[in-house]
DNA sequence: TAGATTGTTAATCGATTAACAATC
DNA sequence: TAGATTGTTAATCGATTAACAATC
C-alpha cells in the first residue's frame, strides 16, 4: 500500500505479510470485513476492526517481577505503552532494589504481589527473574489471580489450568538461527 | 521418563513435549532414531544424535549491539553459554559506556563492528538497541559477515538475502496472551 | 461498460494420527 | 514365548491455494 493510500488489496496486504493473496481473503473472511470489490479494504476500518476482534481496544495491566536488567529493559520498553498495555507494578527480592524507582514505578517485595496484583488489576504478569525464582513468582501471580504469565526465565513453570503460560525462550531463538545456518 | 532411566519410549517423550506418539516416532523417523522395538530410545544416544542434526555440537560466537538494560540482560545471560552461544563482543554508541565492561566484556563503539566481528568469528548479531539504530547496526553487522541477525527492537529491518534474520516481538507476545484472556 | 478485486468454493497440499506388521 | 514398542503405511484431518462467479 503506498502511503497516504486509505484502501488496500489483498495483494497489498499479502505483499507486505509475505503470504498468499488468498490466505490473507480468506482469514478476514471470517470476521465480516470491510472489503469491496474492485476496489480493495478500507485500510483504517480494517485496522479498527482486527484491533476490536483481537481485543487490543483496552488496556491489559502488568506486572514485571525481576528488577535486574531484564526486569528494568522491559519496564522502560516504550512498545508496550504505544500497544495499550500498561506496567503499573515491579517487584524484586533484593532489598537495595526495594524501594527505588525505575521508570517512576516503586520496586516493591515479592510479598506485595498478591495485594497489588488485585489492587491494581493487573491481568499479565511478566517473570524476569532468574531461573531459581521463577516457580515460586509464577505461584504468587497466580494465587493473586493474574490471566497470563509470560515466563523469560530459563524455566519450565508447572501447568496450571488457571492461567495461560508462555514462555520466551531466547536459547531456542539463537539455536533456530544456528540450525539454519547449516541448511 | 523416570530420573536414572536410560531409555525412554515415545509415549514419554510426547507426554513431556504434549504431542502424540506417533508424531515422535514419525519425526525421529527421519534422522535413523536410535531406538529398539519393544525397548524404546536410548535418551543419552538420543540427545547426541539430535545436537548433531540440529548443528548445536559447535559453538557459535554471538555479539550484542546495544549495552543498556536489555543488551546488559543478554550478555549476562546464563542459559547462552550453557547453550554453546559464547556472546564475544559488546557494541554501543554511548560514549559513556564505551570502554566500560559488562561481564567482563568491553564496550566497543559502532565503527569496531566490522572488524571484531570478522576477527573473532561472530556469525549470530544481536540487536538490542532502540529502534532508531536498529537498521545501521543491522546493516554493519551484514557487512561484517554475519550469518544471522537475532532483532529485540521494535523495528521492520529491510531484508537482506546474504542474512537471515529473526525478530523477537515483545509486544506481540503479550498481544497473544491478551487475545486469548477473551476466548 | 471494462477492469479490478472481493468472497467463497473446490482442489490441492501437507501434516497429523491411527493402525499394525516387524521385532526386540 | 508373551509383552512391549518401534518404524512405517495408509487414513484422516486441516490448512493453503487456485479458480471464478459476484459485484463494485
């Protein structure tokens, strides 16, 4: 689509997904969309449509456990801020870390997860932590009732069917890099 | 599979990884598993056989443009070099953090890039930078030589065919996790 | 109208799985 | 031998794509 375009073809959209023309009708084609023949999608009401059936109109509260630099690099992410999702808790073990700031947001103890997870809504938490201390952040999100982890530690959480668990496996990513480097 | 076990059927394997037997089997099928009817795969054969299919028997030498929080995070981080992913160079603008060390790695500016990835080997370039200089670090590192580009920022790189490269999108993870809180 | 492009069907393709002979 | 489990075939399932009537 070139700029300023306000309508787009399949071949466009495709085009810049990297997918069949086809593909791209017939997955919209199951969310009534504002196509018209001859001419293409409106692109702004695609755009407001996927953002309404993918349920990004409103904003989703998180919690980052893990002030180290993982912890720090994701609370001052500016992506998730422009997505709608908004870190409004940080928390950490260590005591010299309790109590300062990072990105204007309070690092707080392990032990304040389950009131402030509840207090301020927050519905993902994100574990940064090392290894060793992912299970037991995973369980305190969970008790205090979070939706979704989302797990970087080098980790494997135990399945709880209360929760969606989705871990970031940054080895995995370089080991798939690596593989195709010999293909 | 039970701790000591030495052996190891494909119902256990496809209960650890939560897929179906008959996926296990048919995928080992292409690689002359190391199995024995009636018995199972000798896990210990098994292992060796797939980190050399899979091309992880070598090491590959990494380096990390960007040395704030989340470059910091990807250098310190355990599970790389435990993986065989040695991270042997450090890059950033920042003059202030040039000529420091982080894990006892140094800093080095943008203009080294060329140089120090050919001289130690690096093959996998890390992006870890703002947006902004994603595609200048993106494409140093092709000049450089590297095989493969692993990109954390929130940045479309354009494509180039001498190099592979990987996106790691932050925002589309907790996008996914915000989906599925609705179905 | 002629040209363009959608929405949808039907065909193709590939991936998953059930089933079972082979065999330890 | 009897029981277990592989390796592989054939059947099933689902996803992708080509094709085209509908229609702007």
């Amino acid at each position: 689509m070139a700029a300023g375009q306000d309508t787009c073809s399949s071949e466009q959209l495709a085009d810049g997904a990297g997918v069949n023309p086809a593909q791209v009708r017939k997955d919209l084609s199951f969310i009534d969309p504002p196509g018209v023949r001859g001419v293409g999608y409106d692109v702004a009401e695609l755009q407001a449509l996927l953002r309404r059936e993918l349920g990004l109109t409103r904003p989703y509260r998180v919690a980052i456990a893990g002030a180290g630099n993982l912890g720090s690099a994701l609370t001052m992410y500016p992506g998730f801020n422009e997505s709608g999702f908004e870190v409004v808790a940080l928390f950490d073990t260590d005591k010299t870390k309790i109590g300062t700031t990072i990105n204007a947001l309070l690092v707080e103890p392990f032990d304040k997860i389950r009131g402030i997870v509840a207090a301020k809504s927050v519905s993902i938490g994100i574990i940064a932590t090392p290894a060793g201390a992912a299970q037991e952040v995973a369980d305190r999100f969970v008790e205090a009732g979070v939706r979704s982890i989302l797990n970087f530690a080098p980790a494997v959480l135990k399945r709880s069917s209360a929760v969606e668990v989705k871990r970031v496996d940054l080895t995995s990513e370089l080991q798939i890099l690596a593989y195709h480097q010999n293909q």
